[in-house]
C-alpha cells in the first residue's frame, strides 16, 4: 500500500515543524502550506490523503476554504485551531470538517485522529510499519518481533522507527540524532546513539539467526536490512 499523503495548513512555523517532524516519523509523506492559496494548489495538484486546517489564517478563514474545497476534494479534513467553543465546533463540521481539535493539544491524540481516519479511507495499516515478522506500531509505542511484544525505551523505539519507516536506507548518527533528539549533535550525542544501537542489536536479537541485520558502515551510518525469514512450518 502506498505512503498516505497529509496536507498541513498552519500559519505558525513552529507548530508546523512539528507536527510535520511528527508525522514524518510515523512514515506519512507531508506537504505543508502556510497560507490558504498555496492549499489551494497543493489540493488541485497533489491530492491529500487528509488534511490538517487551522482556521485563522493570514489570506482567509479555513472554515470558508473547506467549505471551497469540498467540490475538489473527499479527503478528511480535521480542524486544528485554538478557535475551541462549541459553535466553532459546530460551525467548522457543517462547513464540511470531519473532526475538530483544539489547541493546546497533544501530539498523541493528534496521531489517533489521523490514524483513524486514514483507517476509514482504506489505509488499514495507518499508523504501523509491517516488515514480518516486525511490526512497529508507532501509535501505541510498541515493537514486535516474532509475535513477542520486545520492551524498548522511548529513544530506542523512536530510533527503530525511523530505521524501518526508511528500511533499507542508511542514516548517519547525525541524522539519527538530529531526527529523535531534534538538535545538532555532539560528542555525547554520538555515544548516546552509539548505547541505543547496541541496545537495539541485543533486545532485537540481531544474531546469526534474525531475520533482521542493523548494518553499520564505515562512515557512521546504520541500516535496517532484512536478511531472511521462513516461517516455521
């Protein structure tokens, strides 16, 4: 199944990155607009899968704009806005909105509204990155190897999960730490991500019979190779 795609209509730039950085990272392709017009072009030429709106925006309302683009488009479109009254509520379903958020918010339920959305669109595998016998569910936080749930710390999911969203490509410390820690990194951030491979290596059992190989290169980076898998029986 193909990579759903979500459009981020947000005119404040922090909130953009990082709901942008956040979706990222649970394997969807995001296309970000910060104002209602480049939105509107980005709907006519590459469809979203759903759409992310606030409302106050500096060329218009996204109340009126989802109302405009219902003739373009059937994608969800769930409201992100501190407009949070009950008739914002109201006003923004009946002008076309499939649900409605309001800031402040967590990251969390911001995840399960688009998951479950996307579900009822046909993405049955919103929100998990599926490479039997791994599965990285990356709503609930939790990896499975071989039907066995495998206990990984916060930093250490988040490493895999940017491992196997990209499987088969090669990621520096650099842009591992940059993409799980959000900053540049130093000395300490290389041995940090250095510790949380080596845990990574011996909780996913990475030996001579995993299906799996966490290769490291001689620059630094690592990738998620898959080396075999039969099934017993």
């Amino acid at each position: 199944m193909r990579q759903a795609r979500i459009l981020l209509v947000e005119d404040e730039a922090d909130v953009l990155a990082l709901n942008k950085k956040h979706l990222e990272l649970q394997g969807y392709q995001v296309l970000c607009a910060e104002t209602l017009a480049a939105a509107r072009s980005i709907v006519w030429e590459q469809p979203p899968d759903l759409i992310v709106l606030d409302v106050l925006m500096p060329d218009g309302s996204g109340y009126d704009f989802c109302a405009e683009i219902r003739e373009a488009t059937s994608a969800p479109i769930l409201y992100l806005t501190c407009m949070d009254k009950d008739e914002h509520v109201v006003h923004g379903l009946m002008r076309g909105g499939d649900d409605y958020l309001a800031k402040p918010y967590s990251l969390d339920v911001l995840s399960a509204r688009v998951v479950t959305r996307l579900r009822g669109r046909g993405f049955a595998g919103a929100g998990r990155v599926e490479l039997p016998p791994l599965t990285v569910d990356l709503l609930s936080g939790q990896a499975t190897l071989l039907g066995e749930v495998i206990p990984l710390s916060q930093k250490e999911f988040q490493i895999l999960a940017c491992l196997a969203i990209n499987f088969g490509q090669a990621f520096t410390v650099a842009e591992l730490y940059k993409t799980v820690w959000g900053e540049a990194v130093d000395a300490a951030g290389r041995s940090a991500v250095s510790v949380h491979i080596s845990n990574l290596r011996k909780k996913l059992r990475l030996d001579e019979g995993s299906p799996f190989e966490l290769r490291s290169s001689g620059d630094g980076a690592y990738t998620l190779l898959k080396v075999r898998y039969e099934p017993a029986g």
